[in-house]
C-alpha cells in the first residue's frame, strides 16, 4: 500500500500518516496500513485497487489494476484465464501465508508466557540468607532481561528477523514445558 500510495504522489511521515487524497485538509488524518489506508477525517477507507481506482476515478476496480500492472510493470496477464500451475501457485502461497500466521501467534505466545514465567520465578526470592536458592529464582535472576529483550525483539523485527528467531523459540517452549 505504501509503494503505491508514495509512487501516486502521497507523502507519508514517519508514523505512517499523510494528507488524504479524498478530502481537503491542511493536517494528515489518513493512516496507511500494509494492506490499505483509512482517514480517520472522512473515513475513506481502501485497499490498494480502490484506493487507485478512487484516486485516478476509474470507473471499475479492473481498470486500477490495469492502471497498476502498467505502472508498476507487474507483468500479470490483466483478463486471461489464470493456468493450472499459477492457480496451483497461488494455492500455495496462500496455504504458506496461513502457516506462518498460525506460527506466528504461537511464537508470540510462547515468549509472552515465558516472560511471564521469569517474572513469576523471579519472585522466589530466599526468604533467609541461609535458606537455599530456589533453581528457578536462579534461573529467572539470569533470563528474565533476556525474555524482556526477546519479546522487545520479536515485536519490532519483520517477518525473516521472526522466522531467524525460530531456534531460540523452540528451546523456550521446551523449558516452558518442562517448567526448568
Ligand atoms: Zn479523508
């Protein structure tokens, strides 16, 4: 959505806001978002294709995704009948999209319950110099910045810093299990 609105004309600050194409304004109230943008001012709201089709006011969403495969060299045959092995294609990567959708709200689960595990052993504290350290109390004194910087970490990297993170997930979901 960003690619398209900028390649149009739109200037998007930092936090993602520009000035709406659809109404006039002098401060930004539209949001754009990976897959669309909304104006919180006239409440326009479009995905990539109605956005063009809207802002170039085309007369059916096809044209704008004409209008975009030309400028955008897309190269997709606009009107014919897809083969069997793009359908197949796209097939897959829907399938691929779901799985890592799925992998990754249990990845996030995963390190927020074990965040919340280190603040719980975190709490173990001795009750007497003289009484032995509890193991996860230790464990926690050791990981519970670690599990902070990992949940940090997962929240701001993209999808591959996600997917490199895999290893480390899958070892915090057996501890988790095995509760140290
Ligand atoms: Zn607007």
């Amino acid at each position: 959505m960003r690619t398209v609105a900028e390649g149009y004309g739109l200037n998007i600050d930092r936090s993602g806001m520009c000035l709406c194409p659809f109404h006039a304004e002098k401060t930004s109230s539209t949001k754009v978002y990976p897959h669309n943008i909304y104006c919180f001012g006239c409440g326009a709201s479009a995905d990539v294709i109605g956005f063009t089709q809207r802002l170039f006011s085309l007369s059916e969403p096809i044209e704008a995704v004409k209008k975009l495969n030309d400028d955008y060299d897309l190269h997709f045959a606009v009107g014919q009948a897809p083969t069997s092995a793009e359908v197949s294609e796209y097939h897959k990567r829907i399938a691929e999209r779901r799985a890592y959708v799925e992998w990754e709200k249990q990845a996030w689960r995963t390190l927020h319950d074990y965040l919340w595990l280190m603040r719980e052993w975190r709490e173990l504290v001795p009750k007497s110099p003289d009484d032995v350290q509890d193991r996860r109390f230790v464990y926690a004194l050791h990981h519970l910045d670690y599990a902070e910087y990992l949940c940090d970490e997962f929240l701001h990297v993209g999808r591959s810093g996600k997917l490199a993170m895999g290893d480390t997930i899958r070892n915090i979901e057996n501890i988790i299990r095995m509760k140290g």
